[in-house]
C-alpha cells in the first residue's frame, strides 16, 4: 500500500485548524503538530498511488492555511 509522510508549513497561528481539517480526510493516518522548521508532519496511504497522490494534490493542497508542503513517499516501513 503506498505511503507518504508530509511536512507541512502553516500560516501563524493556523496549525490547529490544518490539522483538524487534516484528521478529517480519508487517506490520512496520522497528524502531529511539531516544532522547528514544519508545523505538521502527516502519514498518508492510499490503495494504489494515483489515489495517494490524488490526496496530496487535490485535497491535502487545497486546505487553507498551508503555506508549504514536503512529501516523502515511503519506500519500505519496517514493523517495530
């Protein structure tokens, strides 16, 4: 199943609605609001990966209040 983690840069003082927003799409597992130069780091996963990137590009972009994006797409995850 293809995976990305996203970094994510808000407007100020906009990192709580982004993420709630985040939390609310399908195709996202994880958000969490971190310190240095991102506010958000996202796991996202989709069946196939034109669905993920259909995620990252028409929905995770549109959502007010981010200002930059970074995605990471998982090569191979190793279980813990």
């Amino acid at each position: 199943m293809p995976a990305a983690f996203v970094l994510i840069g808000c407007d100020v003082g906009k990192e709580d609605s982004v993420a709630d927003e985040l939390c609310r799409m399908q195709g996202v597992e994880n958000v969490a609001i971190v310190y240095g130069i991102y506010d958000l780091v996202a796991k996202l996963s989709a069946e196939t990966m034109d669905g993920l990137e259909g995620i990252i590009i028409r929905k995770l972009r549109s959502i007010p209040g981010i200002k930059s994006t970074v995605t990471l797409m998982v090569s191979r995850e190793c279980p813990v």
